[in-house]
C-alpha cells in the first residue's frame, strides 16, 4: 500500500495566531435528554477562552461539539454549526480526521500511550491523522513540540523511556507536545490540571499562556482561580431547573470576575454557588 506523504513544514513556519471558531446556535441532545439550548459563542484567535459553570451545565458537551466528538457517544445528536475561520467543521463532505487535526484535544486524566517511548508519544498522532514526516525531520518536530510543551528540558536525556514512567504533570505536558505535533489551529482542554498537583498545574498554565500566542485554546475548568490567570475571556454556563445548559453570561475576563452584569454570574465567581 502506498501513503500519501504530507510534508509538515517546521511548527515556526506555520506559527499564526491560530483559528477563530465560532460556535452558532448549538443545541445538544443524548437521546431526548436535550443539554444544551442554542449556544452561541466566539472563541477568537489567539486567545484562551474559559468556560466556567456547575457541573452538569453542559461544558463538556460543548466543548465536544467543537472538534466533532459529542457524535461518538450513540444516542448523541447536534444542532448548530461550529465554523473555524469561517468554515462548519459539521457542512457534509467535511472529513472527521481533518477536524480532528486542525481542532485538537486534552483531556482531565493524562492519556499518553504509557508502554511507547516519550519520543514515539509525540509523533503518535500523525498517523492516526493520516500525515507522515520525513525521518531526517522528525527530531526536530519532537525537540520542539516538547519545548513548547514545556517538557523538553525534562525529558531530553530519556526520550526512548516509556511515557507511562513520567510523573503526571509531565505525562499531561506530553499529551500537549503529541496535540501540537499534528499542528492544530485550536486546543480544546477538559479540566487539564484537575488530576494535578499544585506545582504541575502552574507548570500547564504557564504552558497554556505560552501556546495563546500560535494556537487558539479553549478550557473548561472549575477552577476560578486559573481561569482568571489564563483566560482572555470567560463564558459562564448554567442548566437551571432541569433546563438545557445555556451561556448566561460572557465577556473579558477581567469584566467577568470584576465587574459582572449578571448576578447569578457574580454568585458564581465569588464561590456563593457550585
Ligand atoms: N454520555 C452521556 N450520556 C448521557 N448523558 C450525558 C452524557 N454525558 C453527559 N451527559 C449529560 O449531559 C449533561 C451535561 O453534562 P456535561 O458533562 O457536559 O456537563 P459539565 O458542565 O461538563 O459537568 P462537569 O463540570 O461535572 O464535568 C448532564 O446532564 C449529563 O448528565
């Protein structure tokens, strides 16, 4: 069988200011069971885009939608558009694969494939994405999607070790280092540093605020304090009274946390809820 080669230029090369997705009147459904209402919300380029509420407001949902996982589960349905940079990721002949890629994904507990070496885990993704790099580049690619992982220096002497023996701060840097690998436009991360330690979770969000500049992120944590360290703007979810999960409020985060125009989202940030 012959493989298409994809020649990846360096991640320098293809450094923007990531992908503006805009999500359009999102609705979402597992079975009749409808969690979400018609959310609307754009997640600018270059930014880091938190998404805070109480549990079971539909953050996770949401944010599945946004790379086209939400219609893995069976009875999952959708309605809406996800637009990055203007296109729907949803319109029909839209490959999954080719969202998957541009639109990438960190999940709360850190997933690195713990028997394959640091090295390999990097470059994992390609593959399954369908794209090859040439031998005499891939070290190069793996140096700096460590070092922009924020892992680099760690690992460099033990990079034929197995993912699994790293700590897990380090094991969720190198899940960041195998998303950027495939060189997405959007990072979408579900509580990242739930699963981590004081020390580890600083260490991600200095590495979050480093990638803002090339890839556009977007967050969803239930911590107010990271999300006001983080975040450029926030989006306040809430599902009241057995209701669909909706935005009740969104903007700057420093408007969000300082100066909030909806009560039920200063009762939130202020802890009074959640
Ligand atoms: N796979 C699933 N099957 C059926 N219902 C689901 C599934 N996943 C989530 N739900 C339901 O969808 C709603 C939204 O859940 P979701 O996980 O998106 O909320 P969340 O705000 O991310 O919560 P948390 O902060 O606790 O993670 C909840 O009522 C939840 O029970």
């Amino acid at each position: 069988m012959t493989e298409t080669t994809i020649p990846l230029p360096p991640i320098t090369e293809d450094a923007g200011t990531g992908a503006t997705l805009e999500a359009r009147r999102i609705s979402c459904w597992f079975g009749d069971h409808k969690v979400l209402e018609r959310v609307s919300l754009t997640m600018p380029a270059g930014q880091v885009t938190a998404l805070i509420g109480p549990s079971g407001c539909g953050k996770s949902t949401f944010l599945r939608t946004l790379n086209r996982m939400h219609e893995l589960v069976p009875s999952a349905s959708l309605a809406g558009e996800v637009l990055l940079d203007g296109e729907d990721i949803y319109a029909r002949g839209r490959r999954l694969t080719e969202a998957r890629r541009r639109i990438g994904m960190v999940f709360q507990k850190p997933n690195p494939f713990p028997a394959m070496s640091i090295y390999d885990n990097v470059t994992a993704g390609l593959k399954l994405t369908g794209q090859r790099v040439r031998e005499s580049s891939k070290d190069a690619l793996v140096e700096e999607c460590l070092t922009k992982a924020g892992l680099w220096k760690e690992v460099r002497a033990r990079l034929r070790q197995p993912g699994g023996a790293l700590s897990g701060g380090q094991q969720q840097r190198l899940c960041i280092a195998r998303s950027l690998a495939v060189r997405p436009k959007v990072l979408l991360m579900d509580e990242p540093c739930s699963a981590l330690d004081p020390t580890s979770t600083r260490r991600i969000e200095e590495t979050i605020r480093e990638l803002a500049h090339e890839v556009t992120i977007v967050i969803v944590t239930h911590n107010m304090q990271q999300a006001a360290r983080v975040s450029d703007q926030c989006a306040f979810f809430l599902a009241e009274q057995g209701t669909p999960g909706g935005i009740v409020e969104h903007g700057p985060t420093t408007a969000m946390f300082g100066n909030p125009t909806d009560p039920r989202t200063a009762d939130y940030v202020e802890g009074r809820f959640g």
